[in-house]
C-alpha cells in the first residue's frame, strides 16, 4: 500500500498551522447534510413494515399467516415508495448546476433544507399513498440538490492536506443517519397509532432546521466567488477558512492559482452540459464519465439492498429480529466509516477502492453461497449469514462508501465542476432508483417477481468485481493534490501512470500558475528571438 504524509506544498491552509481548526470546522459542519440524506433513504426500510402504515397505505389480505394483520404491501407499492425518492433526487441532482452556478454553493445548501422540509411535512400530514408519495419526491429534490453541493462546497474550501477527510466526513454523516433512522424506527415500530411513522418522518425537520442555520453562518467558496469576479470576497472567505489575513501571501497565491485554472477554461468560451463530454487537453471526456460510472459502481455495490430492504430480507432469512440486525448492520456502517475518513489520506483514493471492491466481491459470493445451501432453521448459518454482511459494509464503509463522494468532488476543472458533478449525482441517484424499484421483483416471491432471495447477492458480488476493474483502468491517484494540481495530473498522466506523476508535483511544489508564467515566459523569449 502507498503511505506517507498526505500533501505538502501549497494549497488551501497549506501554510497556515495545521492545528488550526476553524476552517476544518466549518467545512466539516456542511458535511451534516448527510444525516438528512442518510435518515431519509433509512427511514422507509423500516416504516413500510410497521403495522400503521400497512393499514393506512397496504392492501387487505386473508392470509393472516403470512401477514398476521391483515394488510400487506404488493411489490408494485413497495417498489414506487421507495424508489421514488431517488427519482426526485435524481432531478434534484441535475437542478444542482445551476442552484450552485447562480446562487453559490452555501446559499444552494440553505435553499435545498426549504424544498427537503416542504416533502417532510406533506409526508408527516399525508393519509393518502399519492400524497405520501409526492412528498417523498420532494424530499427528494432536497437531499438530491444537497448531495450535489455539500461535496461540492467541501472540496472547494477544504485545505488539501485534509479534503479528502473533510469530504469523507459527508459520508460518515449519511452514515449516521441511517444509524439514527433505524433507532428512532425501532423505538416507535410498536405504536398502533399514525404516531409509529410520523415521528419518524417528522423529526427530519430538525436535521433541516441545523444545516440551514448553521450554513447561514459560513463562508462562500472562494473558487465561487472568483469564478464570479468578486476577488475581494474570495479573499476574505479564503482568510476565514485559513486563519490567514486577507492580504497573506498564501492567500494571494491560493487565489492566482484559482484564477489561473479558471482563465484556462474559459479560453473554451461559456461551458454548458455538452463541454463536459468534448475531448480537450484537459481529458473532460475521461473525467465527466469516471465520475458518472464511480457513482454508478457504488450504488452497484448492492450496499442499499440493505439499507432500503435490510429489514425484511433478514426476516424472510429467518433471523428472528430483523430490526435490531438493522441497527447492528449501522453501527458498523457508521464507526468503519471512520478508518476510511483516516485511511484515504493515509493509503490514497485508488488503493483503497481497490481493495474495498475486492473484499465485497468475495463476501458478496460467500453471503449468496451460504444464502442458497442453507435452512431459515439453520442458526449457525445465519450467524455466518450476518457475519458476511457486517463484513461487507464495513469493506463498503471504509472504502467506496466515502471515497466516491472524494473523488466526485476533486475531478473537474472549476468550470465545468457544477455541471460535471451534478451529472455524477444524478447517475448515483438514477441507479439508486434503479436498484430500489426492481429489487422487490428480484427478491420477493410470489407471481410476477423472480423470487431470488439470496441469489441476489450473485449480482452484487460480480458488479463488485466490475467496479473494481473499472478502479484499475479509470481512477488516478488525487492524494495530497490541490484542485488545480489534478488539472496537472490529468493532462500529464494516465490512471496508471498516476501515482508517479502526482509524487513529482508534490516533490516539485509545481502549480497551474508556475507552469502558466513559465510558458508566458518562453513565448516571450521565442517572439524576442525571431524579432
């Protein structure tokens, strides 16, 4: 494995003590935006098995063996309440180019909790499914335009030394609110009133509330901020993150080296969504798709067939109580996040998610092996069944779980870097829709579904297989870079070549700006020289 410091050179904070916190801090705090992302895709696992919400939303049934209260949900309904949140998400994703372009990252932020909060309070007031489900498109929207601006607003004010924590940070707290979702479901599965999912739903509210306030008091992106003209802003919201004067000549550098990467891209004129895909110098084409296919790969992983149907997939294995082996698989979730927040510094993004995909290949095989030559009675068997599992997320939550959100947000040139990562949330949230709508068919039995059960995990465990080849070929090493040193990396290297080239830039202490002066300089002489 690759070790050694994270980065030295300049950077944001790259000068500035690294003890001081406030700047780590306040880009850390947009990372509990995660926690509205993470409670409300861990919420509905949950709820569409309590006994309220059958009967308010299910369909009767006489099959009181199979469905002791009389109601049960169909495919076709549990499919549409699930999976309809990621269809708002993924336009919400897309939506998030120009709420980041127009009204800047941390005003974007603050305008997604409003939309978040309209979906919450129509689902909490609902007692109709189509109601129900509208508010869960809009909710949608909310989480969708948030999980495209918080990484955004983390990697742009983040100090290189630490992005890649910072970002994993946005992670750790989905992971979390998964965590608190299946506790508070837990807590209230047993009231027979509209109470067992409306204070479920209902106390999203307050994740809104903190984000939006909180947001309200951090700076702008100085990357923003430039790429809008305003220097005398970017350079007081640099100096806070960096504990720096404004006129510190770290300050000054970080921004030449902003507006030097910026003047290069806009030498291509105005960039709309087709630039993201138009081959150039800089390798877009490369970067657009490694961050729509990185997202892709890790909702492939199957990781959300356990967050969205966790519940019952372990009662239908025969584990005896499927909603505490929920918590359980979150706790893991939430603390093996915390070694990858620590280790994409230390090991870098590309070894990592090499070896993440190579673990959940393997325990993927295992869990659908031992799924299909086992009996529900088997009680060592499911012991090993939940082992696997717990196994799983854990190589899922230290590896690709927080380091796509990294990479999504490092890749791309300022100026297309909206529109490129909206597009890359959109892909993470339109097979997030995916997966979520065909699973019940896949894994349900009955007529009109496959009735796969444990086999699904076959499919799982050779997408693992395929994102790690897609990691081998496609994904460079970012650790330690700035932004504007991955538009050097990816101009002079290739995914394999990478981590050589990315230890001279750092040995080098080379920039945008150095290289820009530099070929000014040679063409200067050149003109001189034929005069």
């Amino acid at each position: 494995m690759a070790g050694g410091p994270a980065a030295t050179g300049e950077g944001i904070g790259a000068s500035a003590p690294k003890n001081r916190v406030a700047g780590i801090a306040m880009t850390a705090f947009a990372a509990f935006g995660g926690i509205l992302f993470g409670y409300d895709t861990g919420t509905i696992s949950g709820i569409i098995e309590m006994d309220d919400w059958l009967r308010t939303y299910g369909v009767r049934t006489d099959n009181l063996v199979d469905h002791p209260i009389g109601y049960y949900l169909p495919s076709n309904r549990e499919s549409l309440v699930v999976s309809i949140l990621s269809a708002g998400t993924f336009f919400g994703a897309l939506l998030g180019a120009p709420a980041a372009d127009i009204l800047g990252r941390r005003v974007g932020i603050m305008a997604s909790c409003l939309v978040f909060c309209l979906g919450v309070a129509l689902q909490t007031g609902a007692t109709t499914l189509p109601t129900f489900v509208v508010g869960r498109v809009f909710a949608g929207l909310g989480v969708g335009l948030v999980s495209t601006l918080i990484p955004m607003y983390q990697s742009e004010c983040s100090p290189k030394w630490i992005r890649g924590a910072v970002v994993s940070g946005y992670q750790w707290a989905i992971t979390i609110g998964l965590l608190l979702a299946a506790v508070v479901n837990n807590a209230t599965k047993d009231r027979q009133d509209h109470s067992a999912w409306r204070i479920s739903i209902s106390i999203q509210f307050i994740w809104a509330f903190v984000l939006c306030t909180g947001m309200a008091y951090l700076p702008e992106s100085p990357r923003w901020l430039v790429k809008k003209g305003k220097d005398k802003q970017a350079a007081k919201a640099l100096a806070r993150l960096t504990s720096l004067d404004p006129t510190d000549p770290e300050v000054e550098t970080e921004l030449s080296d902003i507006r030097a990467a910026l003047e290069e891209e806009e030498k291509l004129g105005e960039s709309g969504y087709l630039d993201c895909f138009r081959p150039s110098h800089n390798k877009i084409t490369l970067r657009t798709l490694s961050g729509i296919f990185i997202q892709a790969w890790q909702q492939l992983t199957g990781i959300n067939f356990i967050f969205y149907y966790g519940t019952n997939f372990f009662k239908n294995a025969g584990i005896s109580d499927p909603f505490l082996i929920t918590i359980a698989t979150n706790i893991v979730n939430v603390f093996m996040t915390i070694p990858g927040m620590w280790g994409v510094e230390r090991f870098g993004r590309r070894t990592l998610l090499l070896y993440g995909a190579a673990v959940m290949c393997v325990c993927e095989y295992l869990v659908a092996i031992i799924g299909v030559t086992i009996s529900v009675e088997d009680e060592a068997g499911q012991k090993a069944l939940i082992a696997l599992v717990c196994i799983y997320i854990a190589a899922f939550a230290s590896t690709w779980g927080p380091i796509a959100w990294v990479v999504t947000g490092e890749i791309f040139p300022l100026n297309i870097r909206a529109k490129a990562m909206s597009l890359s949330v959109a892909s993470n949230w339109l097979w997030n829709f995916g997966i979520g709508y065909a699973t019940p068919y896949l894994v349900n039995d009955g007529p009109g579904n496959a009735g796969l059960g444990s086999k699904v995990f076959f499919i799982w465990g050779s997408t693992c297989l395929g994102s790690y080849i897609f990691t081998y070929f496609c994904i460079p090493e970012t650790k330690g870079l700035s932004l504007e040193q991955v538009d050097l990396l990816y101009q002079n290297s290739t995914p394999l070549t990478s981590g050589r080239y990315r230890e001279e830039l750092i040995a080098q202490d080379l920039h945008v700006s150095d290289i820009k002066h530099h070929e000014e300089r040679h063409d200067e002489k050149e003109a001189t020289e034929k005069v």
